[in-house]
C-alpha cells in the first residue's frame, strides 16, 4: 500500500481466535480510518485464505507514526521511501518462492 511506509505484526493464537496486532507507520497525506479498514480487511482475507479456517481473526492497527511526504518522487510502487532501504530487507521464511 503506498499510503503505509512501514507495518509490523504481532500475531497470537488463542481459544478466541487468532490476534493479530500491527504497528504502522503512514505518510501525512493518508485518511487513516480508510487506510486502516483496508489494511484489517486485507490481512483477514489473506490469513483465512492462507490458513483455511474461518475462526476468528481479531486485528488492531496502532498507528505508531505520522511520517511527512517527501516528495511524489520518495516513494515507489510498494509505499518505501528511497531511504527506506533498511526495512525492505526480509527476515522470516518465504514459501511458494523457489
């Protein structure tokens, strides 16, 4: 999403469902009540498609930061910044990508 610069999850299982709570950090320019929505839509979709289940997925977004816009030039396609090199790097596992 252009409109988010950085997000990180916290996500936990339970006997209630599945918790999933990210710290996001926007730009300036962003409605963040639409934002928001878009993003717990989007990840609710994406983990029941992953996982298969339909139990319940709790998301809560804690906006973290409000980052100015640079420039229509500092940020790409995928919403990083040309400085923002650091946390494009992947630490995790990948699957489907061989």
């Amino acid at each position: 999403m252009p409109e988010v610069k950085e997000l990180r999850a916290n996500v936990t299982a339970g006997k209630k469902g599945i918790n999933i709570t990210n710290r996001a950090v926007i730009y300036s320019d962003t409605n963040i009540p639409e934002v928001t929505e878009k993003i717990q839509n989007m990840l609710k979709n994406r983990i029941q498609e992953m996982l298969g289940i339909e139990e319940t997925i709790n998301i809560k977004i804690h906006i973290a930061k409000i980052v100015p816009v640079e420039s229509s030039e500092g940020r790409n396609s995928k919403g990083r910044g040309k400085d923002d090199k650091k946390s494009a790097i992947f630490r995790g596992v990948e699957y489907g990508n061989t």
